[in-house]
C-alpha cells in the first residue's frame, strides 16, 4: 500500500471518528436535537411562506378587522386592518431570520480578521487594533445600535449594518486570544523553519484552529442577533411600519393590548427561534470543549 492511500485512510477514519464522536454528543443532548428541529421548521416556512400562507401578508379586509384566533378563515386572526396574522408571522420569518444570520455572518468575519492580525502581528497593529474594538465595545449594543440606525435611517439594510458595526468587536477579541495562544505552538514555529509566508502561517495555520470557537459563538449570538433585530423593529428603527416582521408586529399589537393574538404569535416565533439557536449552541460547546464532555 502507497503512502498516499495510507494517509487517506487514516484521514477518513479520523473524520469518521469526529462524525460519531458529534452524533454520540448529540443524542446525549435531547436539546440540540429540538433546537434543530425548530429552525429547520422556521427556515423550510419562511422558504415556502408563498406556498403555505392562505393570504398575501398586506392583504387588508376591514370588515374582517380585529378577529379572533379561528374566526372564519383565519387560523391566528386578524390584527387592526384585517390581514391576517397567520401568513403575516410566515412571511416575517423571511425577513427576521436572514437579518439576524446576515449580522453574526458578516460581524464575525471582520472580527475574526481583524482579531488575527492584531494577535498575530503584535505591536503597534494590536494596540490600535484592540483601542478601536474597546472603543465599540463601551458603549451598550441596544443603544449603539439605536444611534447608528437613527442617523442612517429607520430601515432593514441600515438596522443590519448597525448590529455588524455593535458586534464584530466580540469575534475580534475572542480570535486575538486564540491567536495569541496559539502562535507560539510547535506547528507554527515549524511553519516558519520552513519559509512559509505571514500571510499564509495566519490564514492557513492559525485561524483554521480558532474556527470552532468561533463557530459556537456565532450560534450562539444568531439568536441574540435576531432579538436585537426585532427590539429594533419594535421601536421603529428596522422594518417599514406595514412589513410583517416579528418585531414591528409585536410592536403594532401592543397598541392592542386585549388583542392578545397580535402579539403573542410573532413574540412566540421569536422566542422560539431564539431559544433553539441557544439551546444548538450550548450543544456544540459541548462538543467543542473536550472539558465538558
């Protein structure tokens, strides 16, 4: 047998390996498994919302206004203009979950880019680096971000650039203490024997070994992502006021207090969608941590 073969199999039993090792964690852990299922049921409704939702989500019928859950054809109700509130939490699903994957996505690559050059290149680079993440972080996310939607304008794209501005602070500083941990390693010094570039050693060395923290963070912070993204919304500083998104619907039902239906329903889709990203999370921590398994 050649060295290539050998080293592909042992390459294949070790991935073969990590795929048990992840399935056994997660059958040990009933709560990623519901957390899975509960975003695959939010992300395949938001995907076929066209398909399964019964109205168009800016459907209005005044006369069919302020209905209760199960009047008529209206599964969930109707809220103060008639449309109805069922297809109106499908297709805000379309709008909340993407914002909140779009922040974490983007925020983290910046972090992660610029936490590993300022572990790895040290110096005056990590010390203007680090000054400029400390200066974000000092300020309270919610109210960061209520300034930076405020002064570009009351809208989805800006709400989204407000929450990447308030978050990519957190992947840096996570990603400069990997970095810093791991630069001095037995593989990186080897990397360097052998003439191997800056730029490679970070990009192809150092950083593929902070991706799981990372990772886990990122899952973790979807959730919050997306509960800041309709805090936002519910203070008029997301979506258009008739967009169907959670937050703005939430908003517009507690104007209709009594109206329970115009609330509850996006605020449960919201609670669900985050509670099922913390609970994936937690999981894959503990999977990534050989401490806590």
């Amino acid at each position: 047998m050649s060295i290539s073969s050998t080293t592909s199999s042992i390459r294949e039993s070790g991935w073969r390996e990590q795929l048990h090792q992840i399935r056994y964690q997660l059958w040990r852990n009933p709560l990623v498994l519901i957390g899975l299922l509960i975003v695959t049921f939010w992300v395949v409704v938001a995907i076929f919302a066209m398909v399964l939702s019964p109205y168009e989500p800016l459907q209005q019928n005044v006369n069919d206004r302020l209905l209760s859950p199960g009047s008529g054809d209206h599964l969930w109700g109707t809220d103060e203009l008639g449309r109805d509130i069922f297809s109106r939490v499908m297709y805000g699903g379309r709008i909340t979950i993407p914002a909140g994957i779009s922040v974490i996505v983007i925020g983290s690559v910046i972090g992660i880019l610029m936490g590993g050059i300022a572990g790895y290149a040290g110096g005056i680079w990590d010390e203007i680096l680090m000054r400029i993440t400390e200066l974000f972080m000092a300020f309270p996310t919610i109210i960061l971000a209520m300034a930076i939607t405020a002064a570009l304008g009351p809208d989805i794209r800006n709400a989204v650039i407000a929450l990447v501005v308030v978050w990519w602070p957190s992947y840096a500083r996570l990603v400069r203490g990997l970095v810093l941990e791991i630069k001095n390693n037995e593989y990186v010094d080897a990397a360097r024997s052998v003439g191997a570039s800056g730029t490679y050693i970070l990009f192809r060395t150092i950083l593929p070994n902070c991706v799981a923290p990372a990772i886990v963070l990122m899952t973790l912070d979807i959730g919050n992502a997306i509960l800041t993204f309709a805090g936002l919304s519910f203070l008029g500083l997301g979506s258009e006021p008739t967009s169907p998104e959670w937050g703005r619907m939430v908003a517009i039902g507690i104007d209709y207090f009594d109206q329970w239906w115009m609330w509850l329903f996006p605020g449960a889709a919201i609670a669900s969608l985050v509670m099922a990203f913390n609970f994936i999370g937690d999981g894959l921590r503990d999977i990534a941590d050989p401490r806590l398994r």
